[in-house]
C-alpha cells in the first residue's frame, strides 16, 4: 500500500474506480481462435510487457493492486515459454478474411492502462516489445483517441472505453442517507442495489462512510477503502464479508449498478451515513455530519422506522439536519418510512394514515417544508428484486420463510399497482416454493421501492 494525502473530492472516486472497471474488462474479456482459448498466451504476455514497461519510475497509488493482479495472470504453465512463442500463437489469425491481431489488443490495453496509473507512455517500447512497427503504433493511438477503428479485434474494448470515457464526463447527483440507529438504513440501500452489500444486523452497522456509485454498465461491484493512515486498498471483485472487513476502515467506496435508476443524464451517487444515535459510538454523529458539512448533497434521504417514528432521537437529528444542513444548503429532503411490512392493518392504521401522521409532525413540529414522505419494506424490496435477477438460491431460510409472508402481503394487503413492465409467466423456485415472476413483480412495485426510485431519478 502508499501513502497519500486524502483527496475530499467525491469526483476523484471516479478516477480510483476506472482502474477496476478496466481491470475487470481485461479479465473478463473473450481471447479466442478457431474454438481455441488464447486467453492464458494474452494475459502472461500482457503481464510480461506491462512488468517491463512499468518497472521504472514513480511508486503509484495502485502499485500493489496492479502488481498483484499481474502476478496472477502469468500462466505457471508458460513459465518456460519465451515472449517470441508466445507472440507467435497470437498473430497473424484470419476470421472470415478479417486479420486478427491479438499483438494490437495488448498494445492498446496497455496504452489505457498506462494512463490510468498516470505514468508517461513509452509508445515506441510498448511496439518494439510486441514487435510491432512505429506506424502500427500510431494507427493504434489514433483509433483510440477517436475510439473506433477498423481493427476487428479491438471492436470489444473500444466500445468498453467508449462508454467510459461517456461516463467519465457526465455529473454526479449526490444523495446523503441518513437516518438514527437500526431505522434499516443500509437495508434500503441495498434494495437500492438489490442485493446484500452493505452489512446489515440489528444494531448499528454503518460505522463509516460507503459511497456507491451507481454504473449501468457493471455486472459485480469494485471499490476500495481507505484507513486512518490514508492507505487505500482495492478489489475488483468485493462481496459481503470483504466490505464488512473494511467498515472499520476511514472511507469506503463502490461502484454497482443501482436498479431501476440509468446513467443516461448523470451518475448517481449513494452515501450511507453512520446512525447518529449510537450511545456505543458517539463518533457517528460527528463522521455524519462532517462529511454532510463538507459536501454538498443534491438530495437528502431520511430514512425512518414505522415503528420507532417521531421518538426523541429522531426528533433531535431532523431538527439539526434541518438547521445544520438542510436550511444552508438547501436540500430538498425525501422522508422514506421503512419497514411497512410490520403493520397490521387490520389491527393498525393504514400506510397512508402514517404517511399523514408524520408529514403533519414534519411540518408542524419540526419546520420542515415541501416535505415527500414514502412508504417501503426495504427487506421485502431487495428479496423481490434478487428473485427477479434468478438469485434466489442465495436467500436464507430466515429469508425463505419471510418471503411467504411478504408476497401475500405486497400482493393482497396493499392496493395492485400496474406493472409498467411486459413478464412472461415464469415460475421462480425457492426452497420448496414456486412463485409467478408476474406476481413477484407485482409485490416489488407495492413494496415502495420503484416510487421512490422513480423520484430519485428526477433530480438527476
């Protein structure tokens, strides 16, 4: 790990997490000929040149992530085949009259990459280690600066680099969450993310701040931490049990796709704040309202407990947003009451009694003005959606059992939205179960998610 001075900039993450997306590309990609896997030849050789090519100069930001990663994709099995070989295997390849140049593809990737690290290109050495001439070399740095060529080869990554230039230059739409202990802040965001990321108990978990930043174009999450030591630590491929390790850590950012919610007009970035009313940390507070203090959010979500609403914790923390942060920023704030699925209404009043109940003591007690308060079950919300996506063996059998529940409840309790989506009547398996995905899409959109996803999306 190196050591650098903390960068405040929430637009600088986009640079930290392009290294990767890229890095997730190279692994991903297809390297093959005639049935023939290439793709082992292409890594060890790529390995090999980029080794060579950054062995001198400045230690980097990413120098023990890349070193790593490059470690892996040097092939044991070619360990006693020279470069010579191994360009041989992969040149000079003809698919229905096209040249496939696998040589040409390493020297871009590696021009990409070099840009990334912020180290200065040795054109003429990235050519004279793949044996390429000085011509070829600039027909290569043309089709990526104009990124198209007639190059079939590169056709995959330039349209990989295309949309993240496009990405790159589009505005970010800041959204703080925040709400007091246990409120199921971080469940929601994961129903945001429709999936278990963000660790979730039933006391306080979010001890830091986690970024997420929505990517339409990414199949699994990267991100990194940050320490108290200003020590960055990045994967390209995270799960639950890695982004638990590093909730002890100063600063957490990620990068997945939020559903329901595009890229086409800017990025949307989800910041889940620690709970401000943890007695076992009093520290939350401050790590809340500091970053709130110092960067300036475009939308504010407050997330409350149907069951805990309008207590004295909650009724201290709006007023301080209200005064600290919403007022001199002003925010507009949208009040999202969770955890819906433990009303009774039979015994209880209904969604929209609550929804009235607290919009009258936002405005009359608080202060608060142009109030939007909606209604979730952020749990039932994101077991929906992982249902939807063909992740239901993932569920746990707490999961499982509670899921039962919640389909009669979304699809019977609560009046039936229409579906804005065309679903074939295809049986989701679940245990012993089987569900309509018509009928779980009914359930998503009376969960609440889809509305409030929907008005995020306008301050886009």
């Amino acid at each position: 790990m190196v050591k650098i001075e903390k960068n405040k900039s929430l637009k600088k993450a986009i640079d930290h997490l392009e290294l990767l997306r890229f890095w997730l590309f190279l692994e991903n990609q297809k390297i093959t000929y005639s049935n023939v896997d290439l793709k082992k030849e292409f890594l060890t050789l790529f390995a090999r040149i980029c080794e060579d090519v950054l062995k001198n100069g400045k230690k980097s930001l990413y120098c023990d992530f890349v070193t790593e990663k490059l470690k892996k994709f040097q092939s044991s099995d070619l360990s006693h085949v020279s470069n010579e070989k191994l360009i041989s295997k992969l040149k000079k390849h003809f698919f229905f009259g096209c040249k496939i140049e696998y040589r040409w593809l390493i020297a871009v990737e590696l021009m990409v990459l070099i840009q990334l690290l912020e180290k200065p290109l040795n054109l003429e050495a990235v050519m004279r280690s793949l044996k390429l001439s000085k011509k070829r070399g600039r027909l290569l740095s043309m089709a990526l600066r104009e990124r198209k060529s007639k190059m079939r080869v590169l056709d995959s990554f330039l349209d990989y680099y295309e949309k993240k230039c496009v990405y790159n230059e589009k505005k970010l739409l800041n959204v703080g969450v925040c709400a007091t202990m246990s409120a199921g802040k971080s469940t929601f965001v994961n129903a945001l993310l429709g999936n278990d990321y963000l660790p979730v108990r039933n006391e306080a978990t979010t001890a830091k701040i986690m970024s997420i930043y929505d990517n339409d174009y990414l199949p699994q999450i990267v991100g990194y931490s940050v320490n108290n030591a200003g020590l960055f630590d990045f994967d390209n491929n995270l799960n639950e049990k890695k982004i638990n390790q590093w909730n002890a850590e100063n600063e957490i950012v990620l990068q997945s796709d939020l559903d329901n919610i595009d890229n086409f007009k800017g990025i949307m970035v989800v910041h889940d704040t620690p709970g401000t009313n943890n007695s076992g940390n009093l520290s939350h507070h401050d790590i809340t309202f500091d970053f709130l203090k110092n960067n300036q959010m475009d939308v504010l979500v407050y997330v409350s407990n149907v069951e805990h609403m309008m207590t004295n914790d909650e009724k201290i923390l709006l007023e301080e947003l209200l005064e600290k942060i919403v007022k001199k920023q002003k925010m507009p704030v949208l009040f999202v009451i969770n955890k819906i699925d433990n009303l009774d209404k039979s015994k209880e009043r209904s969604v929209d009694d609550v929804k009235k109940d607290y919009e009258s003591w936002l405005r009359m007690e608080l202060g608060y003005k142009k109030i939007k308060v909606f209604a979730v079950s952020a749990k039932a919300a994101r077991i929906f959606k992982m249902l939807l996506k063909g992740k239901g063996d993932l569920l746990t059998e707490k999961e499982q059992d509670d899921l039962q529940g919640f389909v009669r409840k979304f699809t019977r309790g609560f009046k039936k939205g229409s579906s804005s989506e065309t679903l074939l009547p295809k049986d989701i398996v679940v245990g012993d179960d089987v569900y309509s995905s018509v009928l779980i899409q009914q359930a998503l959109e009376n969960s609440g998610i889809k509305q409030i996803e929907k008005e995020l999306e306008n301050y886009i």
